[in-house]
C-alpha cells in the first residue's frame, strides 16, 4: 500500500490554505502508464 499523502487544499482564487473542497471530481487517465498503473487525478474546487 502506497503511503497515503496528505495535501493542503489551496485556494486557486487567492491561493491561500482553503477548507475542504466542496466539490471533488476524479479523472481516470484512460491509459495506464509503464508501470501500468492507473493514474487518478482528484480535482477540487474550493472556496476560502
Ligand atoms: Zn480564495
């Protein structure tokens, strides 16, 4: 098991450290990498 990281949620208003984002989507890369794994990118949208 992969470490499990811990991000700040930054604002991309003002940048400032933010909340929890009230929305998140994820995005599946449709290909999986060399190593193939799947890359899952968490998209958040914040307000502050
Ligand atoms: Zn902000």
């Amino acid at each position: 098991m992969p470490k499990s990281q811990t991000r700040e949620h930054i604002c991309p208003e003002c940048g400032t450290q933010a909340k929890e984002p009230y929305k998140t989507w994820e995005l599946i890369a449709p290909f999986p990498d060399k190593k193939m794994r799947i890359t899952l990118t968490i998209f958040g949208m914040y307000e502050c």
